[in-house]
C-alpha cells in the first residue's frame, strides 16, 4: 500500500456536514476547522491527505449529491473561502470526486 494513503485509511479525519448546514449554507463552522490546518506548516503536512467529506441528511434522497442544487452550492462557497481541498483530502474514499462533481456542475 502506497506509504502516502496509510494514514487516510488508519487515521481519516472525516468532516461531516449536516443537511441543515447544507440548505442554510452555513459555513462558518466548517471554515473554522478547515483554518486550523492551515495554521502551520507542521500542522498541514499532519493532515496532508486525509481529509474526507460526508454529507450527511441525503440519504434517502435518490439524486446522486452533485445533483442536489443546494449540496453544490454549500461546496462552492466552501470552496470559494477555503481552496486548499486537494493537498487535504483523502485519496483513499470518493471526496475529491464529490467536490469536483459538484463545483464543476453548473446550475440549471
């Protein structure tokens, strides 16, 4: 196993969302997290690879999330304030295909 991706998988740091986040784009908390690791060099590099996002509250929703209009507005805002995703997130699950699905996807 890639050296790289054994702390994503034996030591994930999972930022969850919840439903009413999403639909009140309520971003402030999760902003504050996703700071903290940008706080120092030292501190990035701990958790270089092994964030992963879970959206929480969909699940019984039949769309896929990329296409819950207001599931890809909250990743764009988030995205928009923090654009760090990609030396954080985990390769070891789908998060990275999830927030590219969702800030690639334009709005009908």
């Amino acid at each position: 196993m890639n050296q790289r991706l054994r702390p994503a998988i034996s030591e994930p740091v999972v930022l969850m969302f919840s439903r009413r986040q999403v639909e009140t784009c309520d971003v402030n908390e999760p902003l504050a997290s996703l700071r903290e690791l940008t706080a120092d060099r030292k501190v990035a590099l701990e958790f270089c690879g092994r964030v992963s996002l879970v959206i929480d509250g969909y699940n019984d929703d039949p769309r896929e999330l990329f296409e819950i209009p207001e599931v890809r507005a909250y990743l764009k805002r988030l995205d928009h304030e923090w654009p760090y995703w990609f030396f954080f997130l985990s390769q070891a699950d789908d998060s990275i295909q999830m927030l590219e699905s969702c800030c690639a996807t334009r709005s009908r």
